[in-house]
C-alpha cells in the first residue's frame, strides 16, 4: 500500500497506483521466469497473487522484514543468491533481475539504486544480521547506510543503474500512466 501517498492523492488512488506498481512488478517476475515468493504484511485473500506462493512477513520495521525474507531464502539448500524486489517500481525490468544474478557471481550484494536514496532491489549470497542496523527507513540516506553496513561487514558490492520508485506525488508525475489512474 502506498501510505506515503494518501495525503496527497487519497487513499483509493493510492491503492490504485499500488496494484498497477504491484502488477507490473509481477510481470517482470513472471517474464523473467524465475522462482518467486510474494511477502505480504497480511494474509490476502486477493486474485492477484492466486498463481504465487505467498509468505507472511516478520519482523517490526522494514528492515526486520527484508532481512527475515533474504535468510528465509537463502535457507533453501539450493546455494542459489536472493533476490528482494519492491513493488513500487515501474523501471524494473527482467534484465535488472538477469544483470544482478550475473553480478552475485562475484559479489556478495547487489542493489538496483533509487533516485530518492533507497534501493529498489537487493540481491545476496549470504546476509549478516547487522546489515540494515540502524537504517533510517524511508529517508534519503537508506542505501548510504545499508552500504556502510556492507563494508563494515566486508561485503563485496555492486550497484545497477539508478531507477526511480513510486513514494511521493513527485514521482508519480514522472509516469503518464500513474497520473492518469490518479485524474478522477
């Protein structure tokens, strides 16, 4: 859900832009064809996700959350890196999940950086429980942060090029589509 847009657009466009953001998301996963678990903050009952193994999320903030979801992945046995995507990216695309599993050959993360200063994917080999300590969620210096974490934890790093995620009425003007969903 895009909380951070309620104020500016309402709360039905905001769940508008969240279920186009969220379709399109699921569309790059299903054209890259790989194996996938959608993380949810609640059971959901929604048709959405009908065709997709679904997971409830753990932990108390963002952090919490993500890192629960990369161990919980990386905890297959099948030695295979991670990836972690958000929802609220319309730049995605299935090459950026190609390109970063091409990277985890060589490198222990790899994030698609955003514009504002967060990240809209990260990828792993192996996760360290201290990685997001002390990441000030939904600021502009999360992926400063999560990068200073990485080298004090001497995690090799390799970054894709920047895209911008959907959190404020700023972002969605940059997408014709959003601003068209959200006129009425």
């Amino acid at each position: 859900m895009k909380t951070r847009l309620f104020s500016d657009i309402g709360a039905d466009a905001a769940t508008e832009v969240y279920r186009y953001c969220l379709g399109h998301a699921l569309e790059v996963l299903n054209i890259s064809a790989l194996d996938v678990e959608i993380w949810l903050t609640e059971t959901c009952s929604d048709p959405i996700f009908a065709n997709h193994h679904c997971q409830l999320q753990r932990g108390f903030d963002l952090g919490e959350r993500m890192l629960y979801a990369l161990r919980q992945g990386l905890a297959t046995g099948t030695d295979q890196p991670v990836l972690l995507i958000g929802s609220d990216c319309l730049d995605l695309k299935p090459a950026h999940l190609h390109l970063a599993l091409e990277s985890l050959i060589r490198h222990d993360l790899v994030f698609l950086p955003c514009v504002d200063g967060g990240f809209a994917m990260i990828g792993c080999r192996r996760i360290e429980q201290s990685l997001f300590d002390g990441v000030i969620w939904s600021s502009s210096s999360v992926l400063r942060q999560t990068l200073k974490n990485a080298e004090k934890l001497k995690l090799s790093v390799d970054m894709l090029e920047t895209v911008r995620d959907i959190d404020t009425l700023q972002d969605l003007n940059h997408y014709p589509e959003l601003r068209e969903l959200t006129a009425s």
